[in-house]
C-alpha cells in the first residue's frame, strides 16, 4: 500500500477574529458566526459544543469572533447576617476592588477598539456572550445587519446580557430582567396560549433537572416533525422572562415544578421575535457551569436538533434539517455527543464521514471543538484518499492546531 507522509508546519495567532467568507456558492453551506468571550457560564466549552453540533449537521461553515476577554478577579461577596465590623470590612474591600477592576478594564480599551466583529459576512450569528457592553460602533453595526435581515440565535444566558440596550431587548423580547422590567411572559397551561403580566419577580431558575418541553407552535418551521412533548436533558428551566415581548412568539414552553424550586406555571423555552428584517430565535437552554462534568444540557438530542433548526431558520427562514434519529422521547432523555449524532437534509445524510476508528478524537472534539488533539489522534481525524494513510513524522508540542500541510 503507498504510504502517505506529512510534514506539518504550523504559526500561532491571536484569536481575535475568524476568517470571512467571501461568500458561498448557490447551495453552499451557511456561514455562521459565534460570538463569545465573556459569560458567568463555561462559554468557552458552551462554544466548542455549539461548534460542534452545528458543523455536524453538514449545514453550516462556523467562525468564531471572541470579544476582548475578562480576566479579572472575581469581587468579594457581601456576608450574610453581617455584623458591622464585617460589614465594614466587606465596604473597603469592595471599593478597592472597584478601584482596581477599573484599572484593569483601562488595559482592555485597545483591544476594544480592535474588536469589530464583519456580521455583515455572515448568514447568521449565534450569541453565547454575557459580559460588559459592546463598544457603539459594534451595537450599531450588530442592529443594522438584524434589522436589515440577518439571523440570530441566542443560547442560554446570552438573553441576560445588555440590559440596558434598547434595541437588543426589542430583539430578543423576553430574557433575564430584574423585576419591574416591561412585562413577564407565561404560558397557560390550558390553552397553550402566551399570557403577559406586570406582575411576578425577577427572573430566575430552580434547581437543574431535567423536564419536559412543549411544543406551542407545531406548524413553525423549527418546530414541525418534533414530539408534542420531549424530555430535554438535566439543565437550568428559566423562568419569569421580562421583556418588552414585541413581536413576540413563543415557540415551546416547560412546566416549573415547585418540587425544584419552581413557580408552578408554564415557562418560555424557545421563542422568536422578528426585528425589522431579521429573524431572532432565543432558547434559555445550555446551561453549562464552569467546572461542570456532565454534558446532559449541551449533548442533549432535543437542544441540538433546536438549536441547529433554529440556526438554520433564522439564516433562511425556512428548515431543511431533518429531526434525527434519537430525538428524545415523551418519557426519556436521549443525550448523545455530537460527533455521534447523525444528521440528514430533506432525507439524504449531511454528517461528516466517521472514520471506523475515530471514537477517541470524536469523543474529544464533540465535548469540546476546541480541545487540542495527541498527534496520533489528528492523524486519526485526517480523511484521505483509498489507498493511503496518513502518518505523523515529526510534532511540535507548542503548536495547538496545524495552519500548513504539505505532502511529499
């Protein structure tokens, strides 16, 4: 058998932006941005899984746009039941922290300034970012490609970020808001019907568990062809979603149970508002905490068929992806990484060949896109022509992925 050799020469960058399409061919794939960088949640991990997921289904090109990045300290926390000499000392800690974070956040204004992600370039943009504000070139420039007729999709707690933009809370109608902030949104359990109200709490969530989702919009696009009721994996269930709920549809909801800590009412799941020209689709599922071990929320099959349909619809309008197999059933979860979910457009298989020996890099890549591969792994991932293999000659421990190939 002819053997393959490889000499890999690889050059390391910072990854403030992505590369851009330029544009793709009639019946290419969808561009796709992520933009992340900085979020109470594990964003980094939240990214590889989204990545992940939506290159599986065949459907999309993803790039990556990461803000300038937090790095600070965590602040003190104020003491419970705090008598005043611990009071006291909880106030002078907390000034100085102010002090210092604010010196901190000077040394971030170049990069800052850098920071302009090219929305235009792409078909949709899918948020997994809650941190500081974006600069107003960036607002502004994120409003006009919406309103003007571009995708979005947000994940979990990116409907918590920008409270006090105007716009962006038009976008998304409901997210997490204090209480008092426009109206709340539930559902009634009887008619499946959206019921606004000035009243509740702020927003929230109970305990992490899993539950059972409802379809409220069976005709929507992302919806069709899905159970009338799934199990959706162990995950955070929101509730008391505030917003300015403009053009608001709701498109699934779950039961809040007071047995884990809930409000006894039927809560938004996925929703989509229409800004202008745009599409935005908002799922506060994917919950995934820094030093989580258990993927149940991510790799769960009924978030990643959403997410992905919700992706492709908020690009197009329409959804050529089809339910997969192991959608989650009315009575059990179906969690499953991603490299391991098949996928299919209008019944023909779009998922990237899986190699018969490929479970281990598969593995590692479907929990996290950008986790670094041994070289006897990438070797592994690499597809090439019947009759050759390829083979790692030399390797660079410093170099996390390979720019240049070239073969002999």
């Amino acid at each position: 058998m002819p053997r393959l050799r490889s000499v890999i020469v690889a050059v390391s960058c910072v990854p403030l932006a992505l590369m851009v399409f330029a544009g793709p061919a009639r019946g290419g794939p969808l561009r796709a941005l992520i933009v992340d960088g900085y979020n109470n949640h594990d964003w980094e991990r939240t990214t590889g899984a989204i990545h992940a997921i939506l290159t599986q289904t065949g459907r999309f090109a993803v790039d990556r746009s990461t803000a300038p990045t937090w790095g600070f300290r965590k602040g003190p926390r104020r003491p419970r039941d705090a008598g005043p000499g611990e009071l006291a000392r909880f106030e002078a800690a907390e000034k100085a922290y102010k002090l210092e974070a604010r010196a901190y956040a000077r040394t971030l204004a170049p990069a800052w300034e850098a920071w302009r992600p090219p929305f235009s370039k792409y078909d949709v943009v899918v948020l997994n970012y809650n941190g500081a504000d974006w600069p107003e070139p960036v607002r502004r420039s994120f409003t006009e490609y919406v309103r003007g007729g571009g995708g979005v999709v947000l994940v979990h707690a990116a409907n918590n970020a920008f409270r006090n933009w105007d716009q962006f809370n038009e976008m998304i109608g409901i997210g997490w808001r204090p209480e008092g902030f426009g109206v709340c949104v539930k559902i009634d359990g009887a008619t499946g019907k959206p019921v606004r109200s000035e009243g509740f709490k702020g927003s929230g969530h109970g305990a992490k568990h899993p539950f059972t989702v409802e379809v409220r919009e069976s005709k929507h696009p992302i919806m069709a062809g899905l159970p009338a009721r799934w199990r959706h994996g162990r995950d955070e269930l929101y509730h008391h979603m505030r917003g300015p709920a403009k053009n608001l549809k709701v498109l699934s909801s779950a039961y809040s149970d007071p047995k884990t800590n809930g409000t006894g009412l039927h809560e938004p799941v996925t929703w989509e508002v229409v800004y202008g020209a745009g599409r935005v689709v908002v799922t506060s599922m994917g919950h995934f905490w820094p030093g989580q071990e258990w993927y149940d929320s991510l790799h769960c099959v009924g978030f990643q068929t959403v997410l992905a349909r919700s992706a492709e619809y908020a690009a197009t309008g329409e959804v050529t992806i089809d339910v997969p197999d192991g959608f989650p059933s009315g009575d059990s979860v179906s969690v499953v990484p991603p490299a391991l979910v098949r996928w299919s457009i209008n019944g023909e298989d779009s998922s990237p060949q899986v190699t018969a020996k490929g479970s281990a890099w598969q593995q590692k890549k479907s929990e996290d896109f950008f986790g670094l591969l041994e070289p006897a792994e990438a070797a592994d991932a690499m597809v090439v022509s019947e009759g050759f293999v390829a083979e790692a000659v030399v390797s660079e421990p410093m170099v996390q992925e390979p720019v240049v190939v070239t073969w002999d």
